[in-house]
C-alpha cells in the first residue's frame, strides 16, 4: 500500500518512480500495446521527427530525454556551425549567389524530409485502471491519478465510454500513407483548444522554473549570437586572419556540439537515473538543475576568456577557445532547459517547453543587441565582463529554484485537487 501511494504522488506531483525496487530503470511515459503509439515507432519513424523539441517528448522516455535532446540540439549546431565555416570559402570563391543557393539547397532537403518522413505523434493514450481508480493521461501528455469519484464521471463521460466500447482490441497499425497524412482528423473542439493553449502558455510564466529555464537560456544564447557578430573584426583586424579564413572559428560549434552532447546529453541522461537512485527511484524535474551549474560556470569563464584576449593583445587561440568552449556551455544548457520544461510544468508540459523555447529566442535578441554598443562605448573585456556577469548572476537563481519550484508544484497540485474536488462535491 505504501508504495502504491508513492507512486500515486510521485504521478499527481510530476514526481517520478523512474527506478523500481529491483533497480530497473521503468520506461515512462508507459506505452501502450497500440502499434500507433509514437513510443513505439521504429527508429527510422523516429529520425524524421527532428522538428521540434515537443515531437521529440512525445516519443522518448525520460531516462533518455536527454540523449535525444542532445543529438537534436547538437546537430543543429553543427551542422549550422559548418555550413558558417565554408561559406566565408563560398563567398570568396564563387561569390554571393553560390552562397544563398547553398542555403536555398538545404531548405528544399528539409523540406523533403518534412513531407516524406515526419508523421504524426498526436496520440490518446488509454486509461489505464488500478482497482477503482483511474490512470489517464491528456493531450499534452499530462498523467493524473483520478479519484474514484473522478473515475465514474470518466467512464459516464465521451472519451470513457469510446475506450470501453474498444474493450482489449488493439488497433491495426496504419499505413506509410495514413501516417504521412497532412490532414488527420481534426481533434474535439479544435479552436478552444488552440485558445486554452494560448492561455496555459501565458499561464506557465506563474512557475519559477519555467521562469529560470527561459532566462537561463535566453541569456546564453544572446551571449552565442553576440560573440558571433564580433569575431570577424575581433579576427580579420586585431589578428590579420584573411576574411576567406574567419569561418575557420566555427570549427569551434562542431567541437562544442559534440561537447555539449556527451556532457548534457549521454552522461547527463547516467547522472539522471543516478540521482533518482539516490533518492529511492524516484526523480524529481528539479535534478536538472544540478546538471546546469558546470556549463553556467563555463560560460562564465568563455566570456571573460574572449573578452580578455579579443583586443588582439594575446595569440588568436584565446578567442578561438573562448567561442568553442562557450559552445559546449550553449548546446549544455539548451539540452537541460529543454528536458527541464517537459517536466517542471505538469499541469501541461507541452505549451510549458513552447514557451521556454519561444520566448528565449525574443530575449536572446535583446541580449546581443545590446552587445555591441556596449563594445563601442566601453572594451571588449568591460562588455564581455557585463555579459559573464547576467549569465552568472542567472545562474545563481537556480539555488532557490531548486529548493522553492517543488513547493510551488506541490501547491499548484493542491490547488487542482481541491478544485476538483469542489467541482465533484455534492
């Protein structure tokens, strides 16, 4: 009884038992039988699913989020990093149009690949039954415990009776076409889902972590965007690089791709179920957080690094280190603010990692449009120094993050249950 009522909680406070008794890692999300279920795709379904972070959560499990996460983020990276490094070659060598028609070949392989090899991942999974109470998970993924009370208003409800009327059938799997269909049915309610979206996304911004993971992000990707619109004249005029030769530099996003990776992504995923073993198989969103402080610190250091050296009064390799180890910070923190969001908001993961993803980007702009006026008016290590100063200083927030957003969950948690349970009252 004690550990159904563990696992009761761990569900209802986002909470999970990722670690049974026998020390096995549990596969969670728990997939269903439905050969429809994107947990249950084959791998080359899976490959074309590289859109977005929210189709990768819908389709891992999260003892592997982060391995996930990490080969997305990083490939991004690198792949960008490279495309940055020949075009300073393309330019010099056959000019502007060559350049963009690179660019315009690439788009249309994506393209291909969208049409031809991304499917589906909206899935309803079914309830599953624990004596008299009911397991179900929603929409956007979100799984609660319902009360037995909650339980029959399911079953007397649409969707209940549509799972009871199936009984144990399992559906026959569909096709390459049927998946590759660009117009699916529409879901119940189509437009006030897309407005209560709206609304949980605006209502996310009420939990710290969300708060955090968007900050957090936001400023290192502003620093990434900063740097990389100075070290051409930090490079062609402080060290007399050629300008065919300043995309070199880039070398160091396909470093730090493959840095961030394996630190964030392959060992970060081991620290995970680590943790959770630690704390008697249950992990909690917040163990992210822990995983953050290495590449915060990192960043912090990369900019003083750069800032120091790109008035051209050392060797180039300071600003070539300062940009490849800011890189393996900037594809870290990407990967663990991203697994972080699945999971800090239960109430609806998905409109919570829209949000950190989307609203990052905004304030990242802010944060390198203010970096060069700030060269100009003051120095390279003054304004760098401002720069590792925010990003240290947001750091910093996570101490009590950790300690308060599971308060606030398990308020937020009591604050549903008992609304419902107004709701249900006689």
């Amino acid at each position: 009884m004690a550990d159904k009522k563990i696992a009761v909680d761990c569900i209802e406070h986002a909470d999970q038992v990722l670690v049974d008794e026998a020390g096995r890692i549990k596969r969670l999300p728990v997939p269903s039988d439905d050969p429809n279920d994107p947990l249950n795709f084959a791998v080359w379904e899976k490959t074309g699913i590289v859109l977005l972070p929210l189709m990768l959560a819908e389709v891992t499990f999260i003892h592997q989020r982060g391995t996930i996460y990490g080969i997305y983020w990083a490939t991004q990276n690198i792949v960008t990093s490279l495309l940055t490094l020949a075009s300073s070659y393309e330019v010099a060598a056959l000019g502007w149009r060559w350049f963009y028609w690179v660019f315009v070949i690439t788009v249309a392989v994506g393209l291909v690949l969208v049409v031809f090899a991304c499917f589906e991942t909206r899935f309803q999974r079914r309830p599953i039954f624990l004596g008299d109470h009911a397991v179900v998970t929603d929409q956007y993924g979100v799984t609660r415990v319902l009360t037995v009370p909650e339980t029959q208003e399911y079953l007397a409800s649409d969707e209940g009776r549509f799972y009871a009327d199936l009984g144990g059938d399992t559906p026959p799997k569909k096709t390459y076409r049927q998946m590759l269909n660009a117009w699916p049915r529409p879901c119940p309610h189509p437009v006030r889902n897309v407005l209560l979206t709206w609304w949980q996304m605006l209502e996310t911004f009420s939990s710290p972590g969300i708060i955090y993971a968007t900050l957090l992000s936001a400023v290192i990707l502003g620093g990434s965007v900063g740097v990389s619109l100075t070290y051409d004249t930090v490079l062609q005029y402080n060290y007399d690089w050629s300008a065919a030769n300043i995309g070199l530099i880039n070398l160091g996003g396909v470093f730090g791709g493959l840095g961030g990776m394996l630190y964030a992504g392959i060992l970060g995923d081991r620290v995970i179920v680590w943790l959770a073993r630690r704390a008697g198989g249950v992990h909690k969103p917040e163990h992210h957080l822990l995983l953050l402080i290495f590449p915060g610190l990192l960043a912090v250091a990369s900019l003083i690094l750069y800032g120091f050296t790109a008035s051209g009064n050392a060797t180039w390799g300071g600003p070539f280190m300062g940009w490849t180890l800011y890189q393996v910070a900037f594809v870290s923190t990407l990967i663990r603010t991203t697994s972080f969001a699945t999971e800090a908001w239960e109430k609806n993961p998905g409109p919570a990692l829209v949000t950190v993803v989307g609203t990052k980007n905004i304030i990242g702009f802010g944060v390198s449009y203010g970096l060069n006026p700030m060269v100009a008016k003051y120095s390279y290590p003054a304004a760098m120094g401002i720069l590792a100063g925010v990003v240290g200083g947001i750091l910093l927030l996570g101490i009590p993050v950790y300690f308060f957003n599971p308060m606030w969950r398990r308020y937020i948690s009591q604050q549903r249950t008992r609304g419902q349970g107004q709701l249900g009252g006689p």
